[in-house]
C-alpha cells in the first residue's frame, strides 16, 4: 500500500532523477521569487495586523489574552502563509502540470489521456486554478470571518490546519487528475471516497510548505508524489467514486 509519506519521499527523488530534474528549476525560481516578495510584505505589515487584530477583543475576555494572543497570531500566519501558497500555485500551475504529466509516462508506462499541446495545456492549468480559487476563496472567507469572531475563533487553528490539508490535497492531486481529463467535480467525490490517503498527503505537503527554503527544492516532489497517488488511490475510482475495471 503505497501512503502519503512514501509517496512524497518517492517523487522528491524522481524529480532530481536525470531525465526530469529539468522541469523543475523554472518552477523553483518562481516560487523563490514570490516567497522573497511575500516575505518583504508580511514582515513590513504583520505588527500593525496583528495590533488592529487585538484592539478587536472584547474587553469581557481581557482575563483570557494570554490564550487568544497565540491563537490569533497562529490564525493570521496560517491565513498569510495561505494566501502565499494560493498565489504561488497560481503561477506555477503551467509547469507543474507539465511535470506530472512527464513523471505519469515514465513511471507507469502510460501517457496521460490527454491529447494537448503544451501551449493549450498550460492555458487549460491557469483556467483550472481558477476553477480552484473559486471553490476555495468562499470557503476561506467563512474561516477567516469565524477568526474574528469572539470565542468561536478558538476553533480557528484547528479548522485551517484541516482546511490547508484539503486544499493541498486538491493543488497537488488535481495535476494528473486535470492531465487525465477527470473534471474538478469528479476529482473532489474521488478525493472524498478516499478521505484518508487524501487528507495525510495534503497534511504532509502543508508541513512541506511551512520548511523555509527547503520548500523550494520538496514542492516538485509533491507534484510527483500526487502521480504516484492518483495511480495508486484514485486512477481506478469513477465519476461516481466507486471503483470500476481498469486495463493495466
């Protein structure tokens, strides 16, 4: 049974392999520069955020700052570090698509069932992003107003830490299910039927994308990971998320 960590562990070291290690390095150096760029941002905002954050407590639960200063400190970084990721996958999505779909013809012998040329395909991956940020951004919405609201917002962390797992799982694994032509819809009802591989490898990204630097060089592995778990996991499950016959 192939799991989330092995999966990772395989792809990180497929994408350095000779033979696709050199569709990575233009996906790094974007990457690199967004996060530079973010980092310059948040560093010159996040006192007067987290200042106008706190200013918002009312004064009924003075006695119980000492626990909402931390949680909403957790909550504000994971709503930054969201943003950034959500920007970075944005850009990115061109040649992260492109990637799976190489990884897919080497490891499993079958190209992707997807007759594109690499101009459409990357046209197609922005329109699916956006696809993507339309699914998540309400959803995101609802958690960041329940962080501002006063008692609920405890729940906060912990709901974007689940969240950020889903999402994850849906950034990676929609890469060669989009280069296999299973629709955003049908990716989400396969993603549900296997709950559990899905949301470990989103988590294990999540923990990937919070390494400084490192993430750089492991986020690839991601993508290539996702072509081993959509091959193990999800290839065989239909538009229903039931399993159906497949021809290896």
């Amino acid at each position: 049974m192939l799991n989330a960590l092995t999966a990772l562990t395989r792809g990180t070291r497929l994408v350095f392999s000779p033979g696709l290690r050199r569709y990575v390095f233009l996906p790094m150096l974007v990457n690199l520069v967004v996060y530079v760029a973010g980092l310059q941002f948040v560093l010159s905002h996040f006192g007067g955020w987290l200042d106008g954050w706190m200013t918002m407590v009312p004064g009924w639960l003075n006695w119980l700052e000492w626990l909402i200063w931390p949680l909403f400190v957790v909550t504000l970084v994971l709503v930054v570090f969201f943003s950034f990721t959500l920007v970075t996958h944005l850009i990115a999505a061109p040649f992260y698509g492109f990637l799976a779909a190489k990884v897919e013809a080497q490891q499993t012998g079958r190209p992707p069932q997807d007759e594109r040329g690499l101009v459409r395909t990357g046209v197609d991956a922005l329109g699916r992003e956006l696809v993507k940020l339309a699914y998540i951004l309400p959803r995101m919405a609802l958690l960041f107003v329940l962080s501002w609201v006063p008692v609920a917002n405890l729940l906060a962390p912990p709901l974007w830490l689940l969240f950020s797992a889903w999402v994850m799982a849906i950034t990676y694994l929609d890469y060669p299910m989009d280069n296999n032509a299973v629709s955003f819809a049908d990716m989400r009802r396969r993603l549900r039927r296997r709950w559990w591989p899905t949301l470990t490898f989103g988590g294990w990204v999540t923990l990937l994308t919070w390494i400084p630097l490192a993430n750089l060089f492991l986020l690839p592995g991601a993508v290539a990971g996702s072509v081993l778990m959509w091959d193990r996991h999800y290839r065989e499950l239909g538009a229903s998320g039931e399993a159906v016959a497949t021809r290896r």
